[in-house]
C-alpha cells in the first residue's frame, strides 16, 4: 500500500478515535476512509471491525475491573453473550457468502440505515433516562429485580438479530443494544454501559476471527488504524471536555449522510 494511503488512514483512524471518544459514530470514518483506499468492500469491512475492536475491548477491560455489574446483570449476561456469539459468527459468515456486488449495492442503504439509528439515538437515550429516573423514584431496588423469563426470551431473540447485524455490518448498534437493555430491566446507566460494551467487544471478536479464518483482512491497513484509532482516543479524552458532543454528534449526522449520498451515486 503506498506511503500515502497510509498517512491519509491514520489520519481518519485518527479522527474517528477523537469522535468515539466524544459522541460516538467513528465508523462513518474509518469504513468510507477504507473504500477510498481501493480495498474491496468486504475486505474494507472487515478490516474496519479489526480497526474498531482493540479500542472496545479496552474499554470492557475497564468495567471488568470496576464494580459495574449488578446481580441481575450478571445472571442474565450469560446468556446475552452466548446468543451473541452465535449472532456474531452467523452475520460474519453471510458477509463472507455475500457477493462482492451485491454487498456493495447495499453499502449506502447500510450507511443510511445506521445514520438513521444515530440521529434517533438521542430521543432513545432521553428516553432511557427518563426510565431510569422514574424507577430510580419508585421502584424496587436493582438488586431485587429479576427479569421475566418471557421478556428475556424475547429479549435474546433480539438481540441474535442485532448480533448477526454486527457481525455483518455493526455501525450504530450501540444504542440499540442500550435501548434492549433498558428493556430488559437493567437500571443502572453503569452497568447498561458496561454490558454494552462488553457484548459488542464479544461479539465483534467472534466476527473477527471469521474474517481471519476466511483470509479478508488487510493487515497493514488495519494495523495503521489501529495506531490512529488509538492515539485519536486517547486525544479525545482530553478534547471531549472542551467541546460540546452536541456539535460533534450534528457532524457526524452530516458525515453519515453525505457518504450515504455519495454511495448511492457512486454505486447505482
């Protein structure tokens, strides 16, 4: 890959990792950056979930080692992760048996239905709050809630759907997968937060390890994202507290869109 393609990747890893960091949405970056580069599509999203998953896991290790897990939580974790490597390896692998062609017709309908979710991200995460305010004032104690067997059945159905999603595309499922939790019972933003990102660092490794299996990662670009992503993160740490995420989350929406339009033109 030549030297300036390198340059013009970690420079996008950069950015994405600063807009992680803040608001979230990093991947309308990195993906578009990779295709770009002249990577075929799948590879291209392959190797953007191996960009992506060293910065997730990270950030799982650390609530592992806090004490963000409540009781329920940890009795119900179990089974979300078990679903969602099935969904993980499932989704990896209809990415695999997709045809080149086919996939790339679908890149801006992906695009858009993931800008989509991240516009309306915001009301689900007003919503989320105002339901953890209003049990927070009257209902019983998180430790003493155990969800219904039938709303957890139907809860890990949709979460496969949204697993095998991750595993073939992923961009926006974050506040999906919050948004079931809340669902399901899980009080706690913490810990909301925390099992969020552990099932999406699960399950995108499960991913990975297919696209390895099938031979469809690009490795010196994923190997420069990742550096990128990593030193963008770790300046985003000290850029979200000067800088309103509101801005950054409106620019991201225009990012989102604007690669949207530009895949529908370019792959009519």
């Amino acid at each position: 890959m030549p030297f300036g393609r390198d340059i013009f990747l970690f420079f996008a890893a950069l950015l994405a990792g600063i807009i992680n960091s803040v608001a979230g949405g990093g991947s309308f970056i990195t993906f578009p950056a990779l295709l770009f580069s002249g990577i075929a599509p799948i590879a291209a999203n392959a190797t953007n979930t191996c960009a992506v998953w060293p910065g997730t896991v990270a950030s799982a290790v650390a609530y592992l080692r806090g004490k963000a897990y409540t009781p329920e939580a940890r009795r119900i974790l179990p089974a979300l992760m078990i679903v969602g490597i099935i969904g993980g390896v499932l989704g990896a692998r209809i990415l695999l048996h997709t045809p080149q062609r086919t996939f790339t017709r679908l890149i801006p309908w992906l695009l858009l239905g993931a800008t989509l979710v991240f516009v309306l991200s915001g009301r689900l995460s007003k919503w989320m709050r105002s339901r953890l305010r209003r049990d927070a004032s009257g209902a019983a104690p998180s430790a003493e809630f155990r969800t219904p067997r039938p709303l957890l059945l139907a809860g890990l159905f949709v979460e496969l759907l949204l697993s095998v999603y991750i595993g073939y595309f992923g961009a926006g499922v974050g506040i999906l997968i919050l948004a079931l939790l809340a669902l399901l019972g899980i009080e706690n933003v913490h810990t909301m937060n925390a099992m969020k990102t552990l099932l999406v660092s699960v399950v995108n490794g499960v991913a990975l390890l297919t696209f390895i299996v099938g031979h469809r990662i690009v490795w010196h670009a994923a190997v420069v994202m990742v550096a990128g992503s990593a030193v963008g993160g770790y300046a985003g740490a000290h850029f979200a507290q000067k800088t309103n995420p509101q801005r950054v989350r409106w620019a991201v929406i225009v990012i989102g869109f604007a690669m949207s339009a530009y895949f529908f033109v370019r792959y009519r």
